[in-house]
C-alpha cells in the first residue's frame, strides 16, 4: 500500500514467547505428516517390537502360566539384561533411520527450492529457531520410537522384578537408553537436515542418506581389508554408535560389542576417544552445512 495513506498499523496483539517461537514450525508440520498414510502405518508398526518384549518380560516374570502348558523352566529361556536392552535400543534406532530418511529430507528442501526461507526469518524468527523446529519434528517422532518405549520396559522390569533395589543396580541401562537414543537422534536430525538442505530433490536426499550409512561403511570396510588396519570403521556411524553404547550402558565388551545392526567387531575396536571425535566431527560437518544454507537471502555468483 502507499505509504502516504498512513493506514498502516503494526500488530499489537498478543506474541508468541521466544522460547517456545520454533515450536510453529512442527505445529503445522505434524498437521500435514499426518495426512500420510504410509507414514503413519510405519510409525504404528514400529511399536510392534516394544510390544513383543513387554511380552518377554510379563512371560519371564509369570512363568506358571507356561508352566500350566508343558514349558518347564521358561524363566530361564528370556534374560532381561544389557543385551536385551542394547538389542532393543538397535532394533528400534535402525527404523529411526528409515524414518529420518523419509520424512528428514523433506522439511528444508521446500523452503529452499520455493524462496520461502526469506519469509521466516523476515519474523521475529532467528535461523537457530529455524533449524530447531524443524529438528523438533523428527526429535518427537523418533524420541517415541527409541528411548520413550526403552524406559517403559525398565520401569516394567523394575516393578515386575524387585522394584527400587534392581532399579538402583541396574542405573546404567536406564542413563544408556537415554543418552545412547539421543545421541543417535541428534546425529540423525542434523544430517537429515544438512541433506534436505543441499539436495533439494526429496527422493535424492533420502538416497544420500542411506548412501551416507551403508555406502560409507562398505568404503570402510574395503580400507580394513585392502590396508589390513581397523581405522576404516572411522567411515562406519553404525559401528561407531554402538561402540560408544557399550560404554554408556556400562556393558564388558568382551561381552557385548553393539546392539543389533550396530556392532562393532570385537577384535577390531576402535578407542572410544576416537569414536566421540568422529561422531562429533560429523555433528560439526553437518551444522557447518546447514549454516552455509539456512540465510535470508542467496547470493548467486
């Protein structure tokens, strides 16, 4: 409108606090993602697992029942233990992935591709907000995937065992949950998030980001084998996280050496410093990323 009319008037009604301004973003966001119905039957189906091993572990604690059926010692058959856990915590973080690569590479893509970034930061909308809410988005969806559906089957054990005395003993497998699910998690929205913001074909970000995963791990592998060392698991995240969950989970790694997908070879460990640095050498690559990408304006040169 024309400036010498003066109808204008800025908004005075109510504002958003600051500190909860980027929950917007996956507001509308979770609106339209359940519009989908493939992906709303694989978030369902991915509670199938955390609903088979709640069943392990009602069975272990009620054995009579089988016992009433000819199954002697059926107590003895299920072992809920660090291996449990770190086979659940791998079962459920590699459909994390799957899920990351689905819905990941279509959050920043379509800002990017229609010139709609300008429109959010022209707000009272900073580009860390930005980049939160949309990591929010898959934050709550595989928050409920991994370590949400983890601690309900500790707390289950604990009740269903001895109650507070196995819940202090068994500490670590609560704190591994946790933390070993949000390392994971932060690794996951942060490269879904570089990705979408680079390659703005949905279905080529996605491809890139099991590309990122498998491809890379088979490079790995192919240094290990053709220089005859161990540092190719350096290429490997999945290696890389579950050698860095058995020291989170307080496991022997004679012992144990990974959840299920995520295995690290027992006779080629990497030291622990060495996995911390890759993973968060990664972290760092992907926000410098996506600082490069998520501005106001591009500058074509």
């Amino acid at each position: 409108m024309a400036v010498y009319k003066k109808t204008y008037r800025p908004y005075d009604g109510a504002l958003t606090p600051s500190a909860t301004r980027f929950l917007v973003i996956p507001r509308f966001a979770f609106e339209d993602m359940r519009k989908s119905r493939f992906l709303t039957i694989f978030f369902l189906a991915s509670f199938i697992y955390p609903l088979i091993c709640s069943l392990f572990i009602y069975v272990k604690h009620n054995a009579s029942a089988l016992n009433l059926l000819g199954v002697a010692n059926a107590n003895n058959l299920i072992s809920i233990n660090t291996t449990f856990f770190l086979n659940f915590l791998g079962w459920q973080s590699m459909l994390a992935l799957f899920l990351a690569a689905f819905t990941g590479p279509g959050q920043v893509s379509p800002d990017l591709a229609n010139n709609a970034l300008s429109l959010y930061l022209a707000r009272p909308f900073s580009r860390v907000e930005y980049v939160l809410g949309k990591m929010w988005i898959l934050i709550v969806l595989m928050s409920l995937m991994t370590w949400v559906p983890g601690l309900l089957l500790f707390l289950l054990e604990a009740y269903l065992q001895e109650g507070w005395t196995w819940m202090h003993d068994n500490s670590s497998l609560a704190s591994g949950m946790f933390f070993g699910s949000w390392i994971w998690i932060l690794i996951l929205a942060l490269l879904a998030l570089a990705l979408s913001a680079w390659v703005k074909w949905k279905p080529a970000a996605g491809a890139l980001m099991f590309g990122v995963f498998f491809v890379a791990a088979g490079f790995g592998a192919a240094i290990n084998g053709v220089q005859r060392t161990k540092w190719g698991h350096l290429f490997n995240i999945s290696a890389l996280i579950g050698s860095v969950w058995v020291q989170l989970f307080g496991a022997d790694p004679q012992v144990n050496n990974g959840g299920a997908f995520f295995r690290m070879p027992a006779d080629e460990r990497l030291p622990l410093w060495c996995c911390w640095t890759a993973l968060g050498g990664l972290c760092l690559v992907c926000l410098y990323m996506l600082a490069r990408k998520i501005r106001g304006a591009e500058v074509i040169r």
